[in-house]
C-alpha cells in the first residue's frame, strides 16, 4: 500500500508578452465533496477551489477500499481547506498540507488545475506507474508560455521526533501539445518552495523540449512536501498567473503538405489552400498573442482580415489531431 503512494507521488512530481488569467486563479470559489464511507471508514467532508484538483479524495477512498489488505485501518484525511486568514489577496488562498495517511509515511497534499486519476487495481496487479495515472483538463493555451507564478508562504512540518524539519514544497507545469493525437510534454519546469513567513512570489520559466511543437495546454501542480515530508507542512497558495512568450520567439514550421497562404502582404483578404489535411484549422494572432482570427479550413478559403490594423501576424495552421502543419508570419498593409 506504501508503495502504491510513493510511486504516485513520483510521478506526479516528475511527469507534471501579456499576462493571461487561469481559471479561479485567486482560490476565491470553492466547492465542498465527500470521500469514504468505505469498509466501514469515516465520511470526510474535502474541499478544493472551482477549476481545481487535488488527491486526497483518492487517497481517501483508496485507502478504505485497499488498505485493509496490508492491514491499514480507516485514518484517512483531508488535505485541502480554504484559508481565509493567511491570504495574499480576496478572501481566501488554498491551503495544502502533507498528512500522515494511516500506515503510510507523510502524504504531500497535492493541488493541481488538471484532474489526477490512478488505477490503483491495476498496480495492485503489477502495471505501471505511468499506465495506471492519467491526467484529464489544464489551462487551454493558444501557444507557448514563458513562465506560471504564484503567491506562496509555506511552514515545514516536523519529523517523527518532533523537530521541525527540512522540507520543500514545489511548484511544477508541464506544457502539453497534442502530437498525433496524443497529449507529448513539450516544456516543464519545477520550482522548489523553501519555508518562509511572508508572502513571495514564486516563477517557473518553462524550459522546452524543441523548436518545432506548438503548445495548447498547461498543466500546474503544486505539492506541500518532497518525497520524504514532514507531518503537517503547509502550502498556501494565491493568484496564480502565466504569461505567455512573446509570439515572435516562435520558430516558423514548414509546411508538412500542400499549403498556401497568400497574398503577403494582404490588404484585406487572405487566402488560405490546404491540400490532404480534410479539418485543418487556422488561427492568427496578433504580436501580443491575441487571437484574431480563428477558422475552420475547407481546403480553399477566403479569410477577411481587413478589420485588422496595419501590422505583422503570426499564423498556425493545425491538422484535426491538433498537430501544427504550418506556422508563420503575414503583413497587413491596407
């Protein structure tokens, strides 16, 4: 049983311009579930912020459904409580902490704005860490970011002897682009939290993988321990924002099948010819990223960009998987 949370723990740790606002990125809406009431264990009241995850209503149920077979008893906790007195900014911030689940070592408490499923069958029966966990929703992004931040204050816990010990919280985003149909990390990074009083602002840079994948989804975790937590480290977390990179560092990818995109520059109406790519989609946005346009393609289209100002633009074109066919630049010039 032990192992099964370890492992999880793993992977979720190491598989995980213009500013632009995630969903209830101030922790102000929340929402009230239950977990348990399983093999005779308790009936928890769990908590977490609209738009957001966390395992503790996993841990919960898993424990009372699994635990007895490696003779666990029904001490199972939530994890996630909103916090109305240590707050950056509103009413509330997220508070997470690392709990001793019943006969397992310290538990992190985990919150992240993609849901986090496991099969714990399936690893009961010998499968693998990675094919058991999958991740469901994230941030839609319409490319590349530069960074995610948060607001963060976080205490260490302490040791089975009572010593406040060393102890890190973490903050980890994992960019996703869909190759093939398959959600493919592109870009990640993970910052460390070390304890501190006050209220600091946290940066992960995302640091990529290639030049050639676009990015259409941003997943961000944030954990109240390392691998080896101590009872009741706390994570408080507020105002969580990304900010997106800058549209002109994003290399050109040449076209993969018979495209054409002309007149450039155009003064009013661009014209768009994709060939064996039946579903394709085009998107153009402006310098700061802004989304300008967005159309589903044909095969041959006529697409109106006279409302635009004078200026350059940068476009991508996308097959039905998501995968980008072409992206480059175009000049409006009226």
């Amino acid at each position: 049983m032990k192992k099964i949370y370890v492992l999880l723990f793993t992977v979720v740790m190491c598989s995980n311009a213009f500013a632009q606002t995630i969903a209830n990125a101030g922790m102000e809406s929340w929402r009230t579930n239950t977990s348990g009431g399983i093999s005779g264990g308790p009936l928890d009241t769990i908590h977490a912020p609209i738009s957001w995850y966390g395992l503790d209503s996993l841990i919960i149920a898993d424990g009372e459904t699994y635990g007895h077979l490696a003779g666990a008893g029904n001490d199972w906790n939530p994890q996630i409580f909103p916090d109305s007195i240590v707050k950056h900014s509103g009413t509330y911030s997220a508070k997470i902490m690392t709990v001793t689940q019943d006969i397992l070592c310290n538990i992190a408490g985990v919150l992240s704005n993609s849901a986090i499923a496991v099969d714990v069958a399936e690893l009961i029966s010998g499968g693998s860490v990675t094919s058991a966990t999958s991740y469901s929703g994230g941030t839609p992004i319409s490319h590349r970011i530069a960074s995610v931040s948060a607001w963060v204050q976080y205490k260490a816990g302490v040791d089975t002897s009572g010593t406040t010990g060393p102890d890190t919280a973490s903050l980890t985003v994992l960019v996703y682009s869909t190759i093939a149909g398959v959600d493919s990390v592109v870009g990640r990074d993970t910052v460390y939290i070390l304890p501190t009083s006050t209220w600091t602002q946290v940066t992960a840079n995302i640091k990529y993988t290639d030049s050639v994948n676009s990015a259409d989804t941003v997943r961000i975790l944030f954990a109240s321990s390392g691998a080896a937590g101590m009872d009741s480290s706390t994570l408080n977390v507020d105002d969580v924002s990304m900010v997106y990179a800058s549209y002109t560092a994003v290399n050109n990818v040449s076209a993969q099948s018979d495209v054409k995109v002309y007149p450039n520059p155009t003064s009013g109406i661009l014209n768009i010819e994709v060939t064996g790519n039946a579903g394709a989609n085009f998107q153009l946005y402006a310098v700061n990223g802004q989304l300008v346009a967005n159309r589903a393609l044909t095969g041959k289209d006529a697409i109106d960009v006279s409302y635009l100002p004078d200026g350059l633009y940068f476009y991508t074109i996308c097959d039905a998987n998501g995968s980008v066919i072409q992206r480059s630049k175009v000049s409006v010039l009226q």
